[in-house]
C-alpha cells in the first residue's frame, strides 16, 4: 500500500511538468520530489530482499518518468535489489533522448550515459535539453548521431569511451536489433532491456533478416515485420550468459539479467510465462497474420 502511494505520488507531481521544457524552480522541485521517492523505494526493495522476500513481479514495481512504458519503474527495482557498479548505460536508438531508459538513470541516479540516434536533428534537441537540466548541466550524457549497424556498433560504442563492463544495455531499433545485440561484444552489461516483437509465440525463435539498411513499415499500432521475437532474443542470451528475468505488462519490453548477477533474488523466468498479456494476445491473433508469410530467420 505504501509503494503504490509513493508512485503515485510520483505521477502526480512529475507528470505535470513537460518532458522537453523541465528547467528553472519547476525542474528543481519535480526532479528533487522524484529523486526522494526513488530513494525510499530503492530502500524497501534492499529490505524485502534483506528479508528474503517475497520479491514482487516486474509488473508490480512498473512506473513511467522518461521510458515509453514501465521501464523506468523496472530498471529502478533491478539496480535497487543488484546494485551497480560504475552506473553506465549504453542505449541505441534513444531519438531525442528524453523518452528512452536511460533518461531517469542519467537524470535522478546520477549515471553516465552513451546514447545513439541515427536523426542528427533527435541529437541535437537531446543535447539542447541535458545542458538545461539541473543535474546534468556541468556533465550531460554523450548523445551521438550514426546509423548502427553490426559492422559498426563496436567501433562506435569503444570510440566513445564506453568498453569492458557496463550496468546497462538497452536496446529498441525497431530493425535488426538480434544481430546488433548479437554482435556487440566491447562491452559486457550485468542488464539489458530491449523490445521484442510480440507478434509471435513462445515456440517461434525468430529475426527478421540481417540487412544493415533495415527499416520498419509502422502501423498504428507500432511495427509489424521488424525485431525479433522473445524466444530469439532468450536464445541468443542465454549464448551470451544472460537469464530472462520478465517483461513489462504489455509484453512489449524485455530484462535480461547475466548469469553471475543475483540469481537468487531474480530467478529466470519462462518465455510462455511472459506472452500473456492482452497486448500481446491481440498482436498474435490479429497482427501476425499480415507478416506470417514475409521472409523471417528461424535462429
């Protein structure tokens, strides 16, 4: 009862101030309101887990400060109960970086951040809004405008200062994100998060095709032939040492946490457990037929 007080309280203070014009006395007062009741939840997730639980789902522990959905509230829990380590986080395809994962870490936690678009325009505004945020005015996040690709994700990431391990790797090209994820080896995150195709079942392991120029066909409802399913991207980390720890309510998000990180207060979790929601249900009846027959990679 207490934990849902606290976020809504967070909402309620915090969604009233736009995303892109926070600045002045307004910034100080939101920002400083949700950095305290970050800290308070922070607490009562490392006591639970002192206590040795019950842990509560991902689901529960969900809430929207700069992330598209319950990602920030998810990222929050996981580095409350594993704690960080040099709090760096790598994310590709943050448009102008302030609605993406990374954007509540840099911006209430105090991290250091890496993020790429390919809109030199999205990076551009990005920049203009970290050099007006009180808490990164004097050290903003490196924001950088490329086209990733898997021939040039390690190039770009290494050249930019990031390599070695990293907290954080968060990923939602809406393309080849299996073979980007896949390639990128120069650094060695203790979490990744990522958007999944909820198209297909738990049983259908696949990507769409490697093509370095990939882009998405959207609907309304967000692209249809793009990505990669869950059980692809749980294959693939479970090669790279990784367990799948849950998703977000609508199963659109996935976390992904390595093997030698906290197994026993995040325990994997099956691909079928977290294709439930109504989200993903009607994706699967109503969306996949019209990509069903298109070319996709069994992996």
């Amino acid at each position: 009862m207490l934990k849902q007080r606290l976020k809504s309280l967070m909402h309620a203070v915090y969604s009233r101030v736009p995303r892109t014009e926070k600045n002045g006395i307004l910034q100080h007062f939101a920002g400083g309101i949700v950095q305290q009741n970050q800290r308070i939840l922070r607490l009562m997730y490392q006591d639970l887990a002192r206590r040795g639980g019950p842990m509560p789902s991902l689901q529960d522990v969900e809430f929207r400060i700069h992330s598209q959905n319950g990602e920030d509230g998810v990222l929050h829990y996981l580095f409350s109960v594993i704690g960080t380590t040099n709090k760096r986080v790598l994310e590709v395809c943050v448009q102008s970086g302030i609605e993406c994962n990374a954007a509540n870490l840099i911006l209430n936690e105090g991290w250091d951040g890496l993020l790429f678009d390919g809109s030199p325009v999205n990076i551009e505004a990005g920049r203009r809004y970290y050099s007006r945020c009180a808490d990164t005015t004097s050290l903003p996040p490196r924001l950088e405008a490329a086209w990733i690709t898997a021939e040039t994700i390690n190039e770009l990431v290494s050249k930019n200062g990031f390599s070695g391990e990293i907290d954080l790797f968060s990923l939602d090209i809406d393309g080849v994100d299996y073979w980007i994820w896949k390639a990128l080896t120069v650094v060695n995150p203790r979490v990744v998060a990522l958007e999944f195709n909820t198209l297909w079942g738990p049983d259908d392991a696949v990507t769409v095709p490697y093509n370095s120029g990939f882009q998405a066909e959207f609907t309304p409802y967000g692209p249809n032939y793009a990505g990669a399913s869950l059980a692809a991207f749980t294959k693939l980390a479970a090669e790279k040492g990784y367990r799948l720890v849950g998703v977000e309510r609508l199963s659109i998000n996935a976390f992904f946490v390595r093997n030698d990180v906290a197994t026993a207060l995040l325990p994997a979790v099956s691909v079928k457990s977290c294709l439930d929601s109504l989200y993903a249900k009607h994706a699967r009846e109503f969306r996949l037929p019209t990509v069903r027959d298109r070319e996709w990679v069994r992996v």
